[in-house]
C-alpha cells in the first residue's frame, strides 16, 4: 500500500517522503481506536521504519490492545493530551513514549517560522546592514 492511501487527504500539503512524520499522532488513544487494527499496523510500520525505532511495531501492538480494553468513551479519549499519554509510556512503552515525544517536538504549524522571516524584514533593513562603525560612535565625545 502506498504511503500516501494511509495519511488523511487533508494532508496533502506535506511532501510524501515527510508524510509518516505527521502520521504520529495516530498513537493518540482517541484517533487510534477510530481505525481499524490493520491501518494502524500499516501506518506504525511507516513511521516506524521512518524514525529507526527498534521494537516498535510490537510495542504499537501492545500499546493499542491496551487502549483496547480500556473501553473508555470516545469523549473522553478525545479530551486527553499528548503530555498525559507520555506518562502512560513509563514502564511499559519505552519505543511509544520516544515516539511521543518526537510528536510533541514537532511544530503544529508553521506560522512561528513565517512570523520570524517577515520579522527579520523589518529588523535588517538595507541601511542597518550597510552601516558602519563610525556612524555609530559620536567622534565628538
């Protein structure tokens, strides 16, 4: 199966060799019992093999048979935090917590990065960049 038949359509916007990078969030518990078990194997192996975490295919396994039997309501899956899952990993999870850990790194979006480029527009102007030293200091002092 093909990388890009797993990630939502939505997602489109990303480059497909990055696409497994953004498919972490299926280790989310709410997003993760919403697909069937053979897509979230499908999509583990992906950003498994992406990442080089070793053992984490059966460690997905365990960690979604778990979420399994939990039987917790859809309502109230969706109101946990990535920062709370982490602390579900403790024991158990070593492959899935580093797993969460790369998701939690990664920015949303990237407005932070657009926000400093049109920042620094303003900050280096073309007469702060070609100023010399003796503009700067008062000879006269």
């Amino acid at each position: 199966m093909h990388v890009s038949e797993l990630i939502p359509k939505h997602s489109n916007v990303f480059p497909e060799d990055n696409l497994p990078a953004y498919s972490l969030l299926t280790l989310h518990p709410h997003i993760m019992l919403q697909m069937s078990y053979q897509d979230f194997i499908k999509k583990t192996e992906l950003f498994g093999s992406y990442y080089n975490l070793s053992g984490f295919l059966g460690k997905a396994e365990l960690w979604y048979n778990m979420w399994e039997q939990k039987n917790m309501a859809q309502s109230e899956l969706k109101e946990m935090e990535l920062v709370a899952l982490v602390k579900e990993t403790q024991l158990f999870y070593p492959a899935i917590k580093q797993a969460l850990h790369i998701s939690l790194a990664q920015p949303c979006t990237t407005c932070t990065i657009e926000s400093s480029f049109s920042t620094l527009r303003r900050v280096k102007t073309w007469l702060r960049s070609t100023m010399t030293e003796n503009p700067l200091h008062d000879e006269r002092a």
